[in-house]
C-alpha cells in the first residue's frame, strides 16, 4: 500500500496520485479506512488529528473506534451538545457546590483544572439535582475545554490539546466511600473518557489520604487502562512536581504557586468552586420538583404500567421520576402486534439517590409502556411525571 493524501470522506485527492509513493503505516491505513466509515458523519472540522483521537482510543481496532464515535454522535444529538454552553444555565445548587474550576494553562498549553474533591458533597448534590444536570454539568466543562484548544491554538500559533487535572484530596474521609456517589463520579468521568477521547493529559492527584488504596481498589475496575497511565499521585510536598508542568504564575498560590484573585487570596475562589455541605433547603424533596409529579405506591413483587397514546411519528416521549428509599426497575416499550418491543432496556435505577429523566423518540405511532417494577422485597413509593411532543 502507497502513502498518498486523501480527503474527510477518505477518498484519495487526485492531485498526489503521482507523487512519490511511500508505504502506509497500519495506524494510517486504520485512519483512511475509518474515514471511509464515517463519511457519513464526518465534519469540516472533523481532521486527521481529531480522528485519530478516536483510533488511539481503542488501539486502532477501527470496528470499535467506529462504534464510539457513532455512539459519541448520538449522545451529543440526544444531549444538545453543540449548543449547551449557551443553553444550559445549571441548577443554582451546582454553581455554588460543585467543586472545581479552570485557572490558567500548563506549560505545554492545555488548560488547568483544580479539582478540591475533598470538598465536594457528592450525596447533597445528588439530593438536590436530576442526573441529567450533574451530565450536563461534565459536558459543560468539557465543551469549555475545546473552546479554550482553539482559542490557544490560535494565540500560541500550533495544535493545543489535552487537560491537566490537579486533584486536591485533602479532606477526603470515609464519607467518600458511598458507593452510590462514586458510581456517578466515575460516570461522568465515562462521559468524559466516551466522548473526548484522549482529553485528559495528566491528573495530578495530591494530598491522598489514607484511605487511598482502598478508594483505588473500589475504583479500579471502572477506569480505562488509558486513564490509569495519565494518574500521577504525588506524595509530600507536591509543589516542587506540579511546578514541572504549570508555570508559577498560573498555579494558585495555596499549592505554591503565584496566582491570587484580585483581593489576593491564595485559594483562587473566582476561579474555584470550594463546594462544601449541600444545605437540605436544595434537596428535591423540600422543593418544587415534587409538587409537580403524580404519586404512585408499587407493591413489592409487582410493576407499574404507564400507556402512552401517541399518534405523531418522530414525537419525542420525556420522563422524570424519583423514588423513596429503594431503587427501581424502569423500561421503555412499544405495543406492536407481536407484543411488547423494548425502546429502552429495563435496568434497575438507583433513583431514590438520584432523580432521573430521560427521553426517546418515538419512531412509530401506537401505544407506548413506561413500566415501572418494585422489588421483590419491599414496594416502592414513587413521584414521576411525563410529557410527550
């Protein structure tokens, strides 16, 4: 095989047909045969350096690059992607306690995100918000990462790429070790890993605590071997490490470096969420959110139907439900002749924790079932609502 140069669709550019040929390595023969794949979705701006984010990803095996990128495409078409950092204003509880903020560039650029996880309430903020929101909240802050690429880009005169992480845990105790707060934090990590591949350049974690090998030991099995190489835990004192890859002057000073906010204090708090405890007046049973659902008891052992008359094609069926105490089994069905056809898979949804919403488009006029099944063991008292357009 020739090394020639081919245009977004794959397709050879006529102009170098004659050129001097050189051999293809497999990793460019993986590129032009993924750009023929997905000439369908491809975009301007979607180059060569953008698409082999995606080939890395998955060590060049182009039928699963294919397959993230196809489901990328999807999730950010469902999410509103293209659009969310003008459209999506957060709830008021996530922009005072969700920890985290961007306050300068490393050496090699990239932006530089401080993340005190130590102080983030994960149980309050799930308390207080949809799942949605806390997704949307991650692909804010990753949307603002690419913006920033291609402002540096263009100021600095090359390719900026990559995020660096400062991952402050000091204050981190067993509190931290609540399953269902870690299941969504590396959730949303996934979120990040699926649809930014190769965002993440370094995560320097400092201040770890003791209970560090334990929190790695419940969290290793969800992070991507890809992940695990860009951790750096940094014992002692840190500042001498972090220095290598941010300069002074965009690293706060309470981590050593020179940056202040204007009323000089160290912590860079117009820049950083500190988080804290999330106070109960936000949490979504003492709000709204409730009074505005119907109510329903499912008995243990039993489920809940939900018939859905819709006569346009393509309508779009939303949902919103929250439950006490216990999680719940939900699914999506459609009523074809032959029976019952899943739209979204039954799955057990820890909804009592975290209120969850979602949509689907409903292909097909007829009737739709959302079916809601309790436990075996014990009912379920559960607040949901819908909406079809």
């Amino acid at each position: 095989m020739s090394k020639k140069k081919y245009s977004m669709n794959g397709q050879l550019d006529p102009g170098t047909e004659n050129a001097k040929q050189q051999p293809l390595t497999k990793e460019e023969q993986a590129l032009v045969e993924f750009k023929r794949r997905l000439k369908d979705l491809i975009k301007p701006n979607h180059d060569d350096f953008f698409l082999r984010k995606w080939l890395k990803a998955r060590c060049f095996d182009v039928d699963k690059a294919e397959q993230m990128f196809r489901s990328s495409m999807a999730f950010r078409e469902k999410m509103k992607v293209d659009t969310i950092l003008e459209d999506y204003e957060p709830p008021e509880v996530l922009r005072k306690y969700l920890t985290g903020g961007f306050c300068g560039h490393a050496r090699d650029g990239s932006p530089v995100r401080v993340e005190p996880f130590g102080r983030l309430d994960m149980k309050g903020l799930m308390c207080s918000v949809k799942k949605s929101d806390l997704e949307k909240a991650k692909i804010q802050q990753c949307e603002w990462t690419v913006k920033d690429w291609e402002e540096q880009s263009k100021k600095r005169g090359h390719r900026v790429d990559g995020l660096t992480v400062v991952f402050d845990m000091a204050g981190v105790g067993t509190s931290m070790l609540w399953r269902p707060g870690l299941k969504m934090y590396l959730h949303l990590v996934k979120i990040l890993e699926d649809n930014y591949p190769e965002m993440m350049r370094y995560l320097l974690i400092i201040n770890a605590p003791k209970i560090f090998p334990l929190l790695y030991k419940i969290c290793r099995p969800l992070i991507s071997e890809d992940m695990k190489e860009k951790i750096h835990v940094i014992g002692g004192d840190y500042t001498e490490y972090l220095l290598k890859y941010i300069d002074s002057s965009n690293l706060p000073a309470c981590y050593g470096g020179s940056l202040t906010d204007p009323d000089g204090d160290p912590t860079c708090k117009t820049m950083i969420g500190y988080g804290g405890e999330v106070p109960e007046k936000y949490f979504l049973q003492n709000a709204d959110f409730m009074e505005q659902m119907q109510l329903a008891t499912v008995p243990r052992g039993d489920k809940l139907s939900i018939d859905v008359q819709v006569d346009q094609p393509g309508s779009i069926l939303k949902w919103e439900f929250k439950t006490e105490d216990h999680d719940i089994g939900f699914g999506v069905f459609y009523q074809s002749l032959k029976g019952n056809v899943p739209v979204v898979e039954t799955s057990r949804v820890n909804s009592h924790v975290v209120a969850e919403d979602g949509s689907c488009v409903c292909e097909e006029p007829g009737i739709y079932i959302l079916e809601f099944n309790s436990s075996r063991i014990y009912r379920t008292i559960l607040y949901y609502k819908m909406s079809l357009g």
